[in-house]
C-alpha cells in the first residue's frame, strides 16, 4: 500500500536514536545489543541526510532554507542543554569553538553542525556531474572510514596514522560534516528507483554483509568508533529505495514528531534518571534496561506531541488565492514539442517573465528532469535568480543588457543575446570573455543585425571577448497562416540561413541556430537548426497545426469569503455596475485584478467555476470579486473557486479568458502576481 513511508520511517528511525542512547539489552545479551545500537541504529543518521538530499536533488540544490532552519534548530538545542554542559563542567573557549562547529555541544548533536557542513560540500561536488561527485564523496567517506571503525587497519600505514592524528587534532571524530555526511546526501539525491522485491532482498542481504562487518571488526579490535562501516552506504541505498518503491506523499506531523524526539531524549534521559533517583527505582529505570528505554521512549514522543500541538498553526499555501503547477502536463507539453522538431534540434525552454506566470525555477526542475538542458530569460536577472535555485545549462538572455553587467553574465555563466554592433562593441570592451547569440533581424525590427549587413555580422563574430555560440531570428509573422504572411516568412528564413551561410564562408563559427518560437514550431515544416525557443506550447496554449493539443499547466483558485442574497433590482460593486436582474446570491472571492485578473472580466462574460459549475462573474475588484452564484445553491464560504483550470468536469482555459478580454494567453499568464501562493497539486 502507498503510503508516506519516507516520513514515516523517520519516527522509526528516531526511535533506534533512542536505542543507541539507552542501550536496551545491556548486560541483558550483550550481542543483541551490539547489533541493535551499534549496527541497526547506524542507519538512523545517514536516512536523515538521504532524506534530505532527496528533497535537495528535487528542489535543484537550492540549501538555503535547509541551512537556515537547522541552524536555527541547533542553536535552540544548544541553549536546551546548556544546563547539562554545565552540569558536566562546562568548555574551555577552545571546545567551545570546536564543539559548536563540529563534534556538536552534546552528543547527539553532531548531527546539526555534519548538516550545516555537509550540505554545501555536497552541493559543490554535485555541481561536478553524479560520477565525480558520488566518487568524490565516496573517497571522504573511505577516509572517515578510516578513522572510524577500521581504524586499527588504517593507522597500520604511516602516512594514515599520521592524517588521523592531524583530523583528531582538529575533530573527535570522523562521523561529521565532511567525511559523513556528504556520501548519503548524495546518495539521496541520487537514489536508483528498484522494484520493491529488488530493494528488500537488496536490503536483507547488505544488512546481514554489513552485521557480519561489524562483529568481526569488534572482534579484531579495530574500531575507533563505530559510526560507519563500508557497508553502510549499501543498506542505505536498499532501505531507501524499498522506502521510496512504497512511498506517496508526506506526513508532516511524522517529520516534526521525530525531529522533536531527536532533540529531546537526552534531555528525556536524565529526566527519567532524576525521576528514577527520586523513588529509588534506580535499578529499574536508571540502569541500561529495556524498562529504562520504554520509559525514556514514552517520555520523549508524549514532550514531542505535547510541544507539536502546542506549534502555532501554520498560514497555509491555500489560504487566500493560489496557482497549481501540473508537473506531469508541463512535462508532457515538452515531449510533444521535441516530436514536432527536426531530428537533431532540440528544445530551449523559454522561462521568461517567471515562466509566463507559472514560476520559472519550479518550472526549470521539472523540465531538466524531462531532460531539458536549454533555457531562455528576458534579462539577466532572471537568469541569476534560476542559476542561485541550482540551475545549470545554458541559459539565453533573450533580452538587452547593458555592458557594465558583462561581469555579472560571466560569473554566473549567462550567454547574452547581441541586440546589435553597438551592443557588441560595448559587451566586447567590458574586457570579460562572455558567451553570446547574435540576434539577426529579418523583419521583426526589434533586436539583432539586419540580415543584409554580413559584414556588421563578421565584424561582430571577430570581436575578442565575444564567444558566439547561437545565431538566431524571431518571426513576426510565425502566427499567421494566409498565404501573404507565409511567404514573407519563408523570405524571412531564406535571408537567415543566407546570412548563416555567408558567415560559415567567412570562417566564422555560429554555433546553434534557432529561428522556431511556438508559433513557429506550429505553423512552419521543422527547421535545420540546433534549438527551438519554445515558452506559450509548453504551458499548454497554441496547440494545432505541428503540435498536438497541449494540456493547460497551471491552475488558479481562490476561496468563496462570504455569499450573500441582493433583491432583484438592487446593484453592486463599484458604482454598482452589476445589476440584479432576478433575486440573486452573490459570492465574494479572494482575488482580484492586483493577482494578474483583467478588470473587465465582469463586462466581457467572465465566468468561474465554484463546486463544478461555471458562475458569472459580476465585478473585478483590486483583491476581491463578485460572482454570481445564484444557480449554484449550495455554494458557501470556504468553497474553493477556480479561476483558471478544471474543477469537476468543468474546465477554464487561459485561451478562452484571453478571447474574452482582447488579450493573448501570454499576457494574461505572464500578469499572474506574486500575491499569489503557489501550492503543491492536492
Ligand atoms: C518570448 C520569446 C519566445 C517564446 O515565444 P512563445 O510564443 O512563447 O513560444 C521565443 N523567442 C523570443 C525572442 C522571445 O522573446
């Protein structure tokens, strides 16, 4: 059965945190209580950094908000146990240092400082491609190895021993940010999907390889510590994937439960002693027994629920007015447009203007992962934010930039459209080698270097700092279909590929040519080129012609506030526009023409959907819209209103709002504002 099992086996694993920390079967049977808190418990920790990097690989290394939130997550530990550092007689300034930014200020908190450091060596080896970056994570995690429970092997070597005498002078152990951590965060990332059989057997028998591991390294007397053991990453790899063949969606009160009781039990462990020392129970609930862990167990998870409920609620993603992206229609769009183009010509996905709407870095992740490698900007700002949110490839500033930002282009590896030789001349003085596309003007009169002028053009391809890696047009009349326009643009093509062509003569390499936007992957046979820029198909309108029907991407809904009933007759709205022709009801909704809705919605026959049924809309405000619901009787506050995309088997599209209002999809799209939430698919 799907189930979140992800989340859901972080409370197991907290709970063999807890083992490890209160050794249930010592001195009960020694064996068992080795293989429960020394090699079962060891997977706890790398599972909560696979996790992690699982949500990483998917949100395209963007750490951020990871790093901050653990941040903020230690330090309260920190200060949580400052009392029982105390207790113990506190740190030099020297431990302190070494305590906060390594080993961790009591010992279950190396955890948070292995996290803070791990993930951006993660990141940094990610950045190398899989095969480098999970050969260089290995390679630390061989040395941590070392270090830890095959020490007495390593420290035979000269040159060994004396790496782990310079690590220990530094770090008490080698289970920390560096050596750790970044192997599992990777493997997170990198997990291969296994059909569950396959995951399971995997799992029982690298578990059992890597039990029989770690009784004969006990039993050589080689272990320093025994935090990992060469056959770890492989059980991980196994449970992982078992985990994900059976997981579908995630548990959040699991995530929270489980971090809780991470941090608490220590605290939970010295209360049940303090407890015990009190009624003289020491013998059975101070001493290493199973009563001893139950009791540590019960006392952590009811604090951790105690402290969740009393969590402040959280202001949710559907509040007031939201957008859904449809990741698998986006990616289906993609597919249908790569069909359309000639062999060879692959796709550059146009993200400009936040992905006309739908939000450019959600919308990058979702086509790299359909194997998309090219993308397209309107200037440099967008470009910079997509490469912070982890973005590689290339990625084409469609737009002007003026030359004093040629450093800004290079260091964040943007190639910049050339709007004409003047532009050209300026980026090449900046003095900083930039990757460019020339823009060639064939007619649109916009950017580029008329098409006639190859010498502007050979000039251009000759300037020192310039690498010209694309040529490219843009078709003003790729839309139209009469015969006029269709000539004029098969004109157009023949002076861009003339021009290609005479350069070619020239000795000047062009690298990739692109001429097709969707329109013209539409409406024009597949072209000889390296790319084709496409941004309206992709998010589902301008389907036809070449191209199949395409799936609207995004959905906007926002919530019905308040219904109320106006007498036939009776207006409403500003200057009471709307009239009551009949007794109506009408609903207030949360958005209006500040989240990117035309105002002249209500006079053009807008119409919503509220539980499945398309509703007029009577008037546009700045936050806020009337609808008339007067056919739809049962409509209430807190009822989801849609506003763009399906609700039961009725069906908005963005083409149609446009027709109505004297627009194009890409306008209407492209408006939709920040104020809007994004939300994840229900
Ligand atoms: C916006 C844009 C595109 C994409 O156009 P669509 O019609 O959305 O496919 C292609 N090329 C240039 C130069 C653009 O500005």
């Amino acid at each position: 059965m799907k189930r979140p099992w992800l989340d859901r086996f972080r409370l197991a694993a907290a709970v063999l945190v807890v083992c490890n920390h209160t050794s249930p079967l010592l001195g009960v049977w020694d064996g068992g209580n080795f293989f429960l808190t020394r090699v079962l418990a060891r997977v706890a920790v790398p599972f909560f950094l696979m996790v992690s990097g699982c949500f990483l690989e998917r949100g395209g290394w963007r750490t951020g908000r990871l790093l901050r939130r653990t941040l903020a997550v230690y330090l309260v530990a920190v200060a949580i146990y400052l009392p029982v550092n105390w207790y113990n007689g506190g740190y030099t300034p020297a431990q302190w240092v070494r305590c906060l930014l390594v080993d961790g200020t009591l010992y279950h908190l190396w955890y948070f400082p292995a996290v803070l450091l791990g993930v951006p060596v993660a990141r940094a080896l990610r950045r190398l491609g899989w095969p480098a970056a999970l050969a260089a994570a290995g390679v630390l995690y061989a040395i941590g190895l070392g270090g830890d429970s095959w020490y007495g092997l390593a420290v035979r070597w000269p040159p060994a021993a004396a790496l782990y005498r310079a690590v220990f002078s530094v770090c008490s152990y080698t289970r920390n940010g560096l050596f750790l951590a970044p192997l599992f965060l990777l493997l997170g990332g990198a997990c291969p999907r296994l059909r569950g059989r396959t995951a399971a057997v995997g799992l029982a028998a690298s578990l059992a390889a890597m039990t029989a591991e770690a009784f004969a390294l006990r039993a050589l007397g080689w272990p320093r510590h025994d935090s990992m053991y060469a056959l770890l990453p492989a059980v991980m790899v196994f449970l992982f994937a078992l985990l994900q063949s059976a997981n579908a969606g995630r548990d959040r009160r699991a995530q929270r439960l489980a971090l809780l009781v991470y941090v608490l039990h220590p605290g939970c462990i010295v209360l049940v002693r303090g407890f015990a020392g009190l009624v003289g129970l020491d013998g059975l609930l101070a001493d290493c027994n199973p009563v001893h862990f139950a009791a540590v167990l019960a006392v952590s998870f009811a604090a951790a629920a105690v402290l969740d409920a009393l969590r402040p609620a959280p202001t949710g993603g559907r509040a007031r007015a939201w957008k859904e992206l449809d990741a698998a229609a986006l990616a289906r769009n993609a597919a249908a447009v790569r069909a359309a183009l000639a062999p060879g010509c692959r796709l550059m996905a146009v993200l400009k203007a936040d992905a006309y709407g739908h939000g450019a870095a959600a919308c990058a992740r979702i086509l790299r992962r359909a194997g998309v490698r090219h993308f397209a900007v309107a200037c440099a700002a967008e470009g910079v934010a997509l490469r912070r949110r982890g973005v590689p490839g290339t990625i084409l500033v469609l737009g002007y930039t003026p030359p004093a930002q040629a450093p800004l282009l290079a260091r964040w590896r943007l190639t910049q459209t050339v709007a004409d030789e003047a532009h050209a001349l300026a980026l090449s003085a900046a003095g900083t080698p930039l990757r460019v596309h020339l823009a060639v003007d064939t007619g649109m009169h916009r950017l580029g270097i008329p098409a006639g002028d190859t010498a502007a053009l050979e000039r251009v391809c000759r300037l020192p700092y310039l690498r010209v890696q694309g040529m490219f047009t843009h078709l003003p009349l790729a839309e139209e279909t009469d015969a006029a326009s269709a000539a004029a643009t098969a004109d157009e093509l023949a002076r861009f590929y003339a021009a290609a062509a005479a350069l070619e003569a020239a000795g000047c390499r062009v690298g990739c040519l692109h001429v097709q936007s969707s329109a013209a992957v539409r409406n024009l046979p597949p072209q000889p080129c390296g790319l084709a820029r496409v941004g309206l198909a992709l998010y589902g309108s301008g389907g036809g012609g070449r191209l199949p029907e395409l799936e609207p991407v995004l959905a906007v809904r926002a919530r019905v506030a308040s219904v109320r009933p106006v007498a036939a007759g009776d207006g409403a709205g500003y200057g009471l526009a709307f009239r009551a022709a009949r007794d109506s009801r009408l609903a207030v909704v949360t958005i209006g023409y500040a989240d990117g809705l035309p105002r002249s919605l209500a006079e053009h026959g807008g119409r919503v959907l509220i539980r499945g049924r398309f509703c007029p809309v009577a008037s546009v405000c700045m936050d806020q819209l009337l609808v008339d619901v007067t056919d739809v009787p049962d409509a209430a506050p807190g009822d989801v209103c849609t506003l763009l995309g399906r609700d039961g088997d009725g069906e908005l599209r963005a083409e149609e709002l446009a027709a109505r209002c004297g627009t194009i999809p890409n306008e209407l799209l492209s408006r939709l504002g920040p104020r809007l939430e994004t939300a994840r698919r229900p």
